[in-house]
C-alpha cells in the first residue's frame, strides 16, 4: 500500500501544478460556483469520458486524462464551495490561502483512501478504467439527490463524502492510465 500513497501523491502532484496555473491564469474565478454548479460541472468532465470510453471517439482534440485531472481539481473546488460556501464576486482569498486549501484536502482524501484501500485490499487496481468512471457518475447522481434533498438525507454520507469519492476513483484512473503519459 506505500505504492498506491506514493502514486497518489504523484497524481495529486500533477493535478494541483495545473490548478496553480489555472489560479494564475483565471484566479479564484470558480468561488462564484454554487454547490449545484460545482456538481454540473463534475458530471459534464465525467459524462464526457464515458461517451469517449463508449463510442472511442474524442470529437475536441482532449483526452480522457485531462478530464480526470479536472474531476479531481473540481472535486477538490466542491469541497472548498461546502467549507466557505461561494462569493457572489471575487473574494479575499490569496493564492497561497487557495493552495493550502487545496492541499488540505487533497490530504484528507489521501487519508480517506488508505483506509478505505486498508479494507478492500487495493481491491481497484483489478477494476477497469471504465468501472470509476461509472462509479463517478453514480456518485455525481447521488449528490444531485442530495443536493435536491437539501442534505436531508436518513442514512447516506454527505455530499463531501461522495466529492472525496469522485476524486479518488479519479486518481485511481490516473493511476492506471499513466500519470506522466501526455
């Protein structure tokens, strides 16, 4: 299980050098996103893959790795949009604020995933690339439902449990796709 942390940690990496630069292109441009907008955008990258893996075709010049990065990054935005909620303009957040932010999440997803990966046995590394992009999309529809439910849910995890979730099968694609692979 070292591998599977040190490979996460490779891929967390990669993900968060492009939403430095996407900081510094953009700045915190997404801190306007509702809960619900964060989500939509979840499903648009995860929705996009499947229709990739399906027909094998990518109309835009863009795989499917880039669209995994993006669901990590906008996993990570979903759960800083439920800690500070969003900013009806540009708020007072530095860049340094953001990235430790990031980075704090990013490490409880981490610890989430080595306990759950403790328990299942690294049972993912004998899935298919195609499982976790079900399984993303299973769990945007269930924060949806969530979402619509306004949190009042009578036995299920909240909706950061499922962002932690899409990340982590992100990462996991990441993983057997290749993280250094263009």
């Amino acid at each position: 299980m070292e591998e599977t942390k040190k490979q996460f940690e490779q891929v967390i990496a990669c993900c968060r050098d492009l939403f430095s630069k996407k900081l510094h292109d953009y700045g915190a441009a997404w801190r306007i996103l509702r809960q619900p907008s964060v989500t939509d955008q979840l499903y648009i990258k995860a929705n996009r893959i499947r229709s990739i893996e399906t027909t094998g075709v990518a109309m835009v010049d863009e795989g499917v790795r880039g669209e995994f990065i993006a669901i990590v990054n906008y996993g990570i935005i979903g759960l800083i949009q439920l800690a500070y909620g969003y900013a009806d303009a540009e708020d007072s957040f530095s860049k340094e604020e953001i990235l430790k932010l990031y980075d704090n999440y990013a490490q409880q997803t981490l610890d989430l995933m080595l306990a759950k990966n403790h328990d299942y046995g690294e049972a993912w590394r004998s899935m298919r690339i195609s499982s976790y992009t079900d399984l993303i999309l299973m769990k945007i529809y269930r924060t949806k439902q969530i979402e619509s439910l306004h949190g009042n849910t009578l036995v299920s995890e909240g909706v950061d449990a499922n962002y932690m979730d899409m990340i982590n099968y992100a990462v996991f694609a990441l993983i057997k796709l290749g993280i250094e692979e263009k």
